[in-house]
C-alpha cells in the first residue's frame, strides 16, 4: 500500500503509516521493519579536534570515543536548559550527527561559531544524507548509530540515493509504530516533550545523554547542583489517556489538575497494547496518583522521573 504521509506535527513530509499501523507496531516490536527518518538534519564534525571540541562544549564525555559506538549529547544553555539535541557516531575521521527536524540550520550555525581556532570543520549534509531507522541491523556500507536499548534498534546514516533500497530491505513502517513506541518506552523526544525551560534531570537523561563525571560544559552548574540536592522543578510522566475518546491531545496543552495547570503534554499515539498514550512534563509537586485533565481527555499518570531524584536519596552501597 502507498504510505501516507503526515500532514502536521515534528514529523511532516515521511510515512505516518502503510495502511495498518497497528500490524506495523507489533513488526517492530518483534525485531523487524524500517522506518523512514528522512527529514532529521543530518550534520558531520571533521578535523583532528573534533572529539576533544565537542567533548568540551556538550555533556556527554567524548575524548578517545571508539569508532562505532553511538552516543547522544546535549548543548545546553549557560542555565542548564536543553538548546541541542544531537544523536552521533563517529567513524574514526567524522563525528555524524542526526538532529530534530529543522534544527540542523540552528545547531550549524551555534557550533560554527565556537570554533575558534580549533582544527575542526561543520557542515550540514541534509540534503545529501538520510537517516532510517531499523529495528534490526542491516548490511550495507552505511554508518550505524544504536539507538537507546529501550528503543531496540538502530538508526542508519544513509545516501539519500540508497534510501528506496533500503527501504525495501525490510518490511516498512511509519513514524506512528515508532512514536508510540518510544512513547511506552519513556524516552522523551527534545523539542516535543520539552520546552525552551526543560533540564535534563527532569526528564531522566543523566547518564544517557549527560556525564556526571567529566569536566565543565555550558549549564553544568545547574545540572550538577540539582543532581545533588535533588528535587528537580518538574518530571517526566507517562500519560494513560482516555480511549473512549476518540481524540488525542495537542503537543504542547496544558495538563491540568483540580483546574490547574500543573505541565503540558508532548507527543502522543496509540499504541497496539497499551492504547492511546502520551509523554508529559508536570510540576514536581504534583500527586503522584492524581488523574489530569488534557483537551477535556482525562489522563493517569505514571512516572518516569522520581520527584525527588539525587544524590541525597540514593541509597548507600
């Protein structure tokens, strides 16, 4: 079946679906199917202090990174909040990065200005490179970076002239099969489920995407003095909304709780077993067990983020 191809939200101009979005759902569930990703910037880092100059302007801890081995890191703002998202590999000459869609022109432009005089060079290679993602490993002279292990699969850097070959390697899916399940995974897509105000240990990326042990990055200040005292400003929950409702949410309404406004919802899809669901960002304080409302849909929580996450309530070894 022809795909159809999203009309509105992140993930415009790719297949939302093949006709059976649910059968999709369970072939990646069960380690099959590629999805088309081809509408996330794709951006290279070359020169000899690539890895050293990125390892000093991100979070994650880059110096001497093995050949291969997918990372993803963080640009944050001098107070902590979350500006860049970038999912990379490097293949010994190049770190490749995937961003969000229409966020590569943004990303280019902040790292080419912190340059400097290092040995390094960025350039976007959108137009020439794609990005798919595969629930199993595929063969072929592309580039792979693993993907987070609650996600199971790979992403694949790929010519753009290589994409309906690899494509049709596999059964095909549509971003709605791999939205809900990154959805019931928990893992928080930056730019849907955040805002301009969103830290990192609200929504559980200390250790997958930030290092706590490195030297000093761009908003560490304020990642390392919550991280110690804890109680981020808010957390990540999982939303079960109502299936009754024949609606989901928009990204970006308001959670509201006894009429208040307590967060805002990110992204959302049904999912083949658990129904329809989204991903939310609340205030801490807000009851663990309380129902919210979102566009007049009731939604039961279940966190994610512990409201008092940190240092001080880690057990002793």
């Amino acid at each position: 079946m022809s795909p159809v191809v999203a009309q509105t939200g992140p993930d415009v101009g790719v297949p939302w679906h093949y006709g059976d979005p649910m059968r999709e759902q369970r072939l990646l569930d069960a380690g099959q199917g590629v999805v088309d990703l081809s509408h996330r910037g794709v951006v290279t880092v070359t020169g000899p202090d690539r890895l050293s100059w990125l390892h000093s302007l991100t979070t994650q801890y880059l110096e001497g990174l093995d050949p291969g081995r997918g990372i993803t890191t963080l640009v944050l703002s001098p107070h902590g909040h979350i500006e860049h998202v970038l999912y990379g590999v490097d293949d010994g000459e190049t770190f490749w990065v995937h961003t969000e869609p229409g966020a590569a022109a943004a990303l280019l432009s902040w790292l080419d200005g912190m340059r400097f005089m290092m040995r390094v060079e960025v350039s976007d290679k959108s137009t020439d490179y794609a990005v798919v993602w595969s629930a199993a490993q595929l063969a072929g002279d592309h580039l792979t970076r693993v993907g987070p292990d609650s996600l199971a699969g790979c992403e694949l850097f790929v010519r753009r002239n290589q994409l309906p070959e690899i494509m049709n390697h596999s059964p095909r899916a549509g971003t709605w099969a791999l939205e809900a399940r990154r959805i019931a995974a928990g893992v928080p897509r930056i730019g849907l489920d955040t805002d301009h105000r969103t830290i990192p240990n609200e929504i559980g990326l200390l250790g997958v995407a930030v290092h706590l042990d490195k030297g000093c990055y761009r908003g560490q200040e304020t990642v390392a003095r919550v991280h110690n005292l804890g109680r981020p400003p808010r957390r990540l929950v999982r939303l079960h909304l109502d299936g009754s409702v024949d609606a989901l949410p928009t990204p970006g309404a308001e959670l509201q709780f006894d009429g208040r406004a307590v967060g805002f919802v990110g992204g959302s899809a049904r999912h083949f077993e658990l129904g329809p669901i989204a991903l939310g960002l609340i205030k801490r304080g807000t009851p663990l067990d309380s129902q919210l409302i979102v566009d007049g849909i009731a939604a039961a929580q279940e966190p994610l983020v512990d409201p008092d996450i940190g240092l001080h309530v880690r057990p002793t070894p």
